[in-house]
C-alpha cells in the first residue's frame, strides 16, 4: 500500500515513527542505561563476528576485541549500577535501542576489519 503521491510505502513511514520513538526513549534514559544498551550491543557485534569469521583470522580478532571490551563495559556498568539511577522508561530502551545499537556496531566493527584487511 502506498501513500497517495508519494513514493515512500507505509512501511516506510511506521519506521520513521519507530525511530523517532527510539530517540524519545534515548532522551528519557540515564546515561548509565545508555551505557549499559551500548555494551550489550557491543558484546552482541563482537559475537556476531566471532561466529561468522570462519577462519578469517582478522575477523575473529575484531570478534574477540569488540566482545572483550562490550563485555568489560558492561560488567564495569553493572558494578556502578545503583536504584538511583534507574529511569521509569529504562526497560523500554533495551526494546527500542539494542537493534540499532547493536547494527550500529556491526557497521563499526565491519569498518575496522575492512581497514585492517
């Protein structure tokens, strides 16, 4: 189904409103909980490419790099966590921010692989 007169789809425009609420959840979370959905997203990349490397050794290095640092991060985040500095909208972000955070990293550690290939 397309919009009359224009050439973006209805798909389109729900995705562009799925956006808009996922920076309206990064506005309304602590920057602890933005720290903790980038680690993970970090961790998750760093996997993604651990697993998909098959032998290409640079890629698992990558892998493991992203992984260790997403995971240190994390532990890091989750060892400063306190009640205080929970947001009311803080489980939202894990819905709405890891899968662009998470693709976000993928981009980045593909980056870093094609320079150091």
């Amino acid at each position: 189904m397309e919009i009359l007169e224009s050439t973006y789809t209805a798909a389109t425009m729900f995705l562009l409103a799925l956006l808009l609420v996922a920076l309206l959840v990064a506005r309304l979370i602590t920057p602890l909980e933005r720290r903790l959905v980038t680690s993970v997203a970090v961790t998750l990349a760093g996997l993604f490419f651990v697993g998909q490397a098959a032998g290409d050794p640079v890629a698992t290095a990558v892998g493991v790099a992203g992984w260790a640092v997403g995971l240190g991060s994390f532990a890091h985040c989750v060892l400063t966590w306190s009640s205080s500095a929970a947001s009311r909208i803080g489980p939202l972000a894990v819905l709405f921010l890891l899968p662009p955070a998470f693709f976000g990293a993928v981009l980045v550690g593909g980056l870093v692989i094609s320079l150091l290939s």
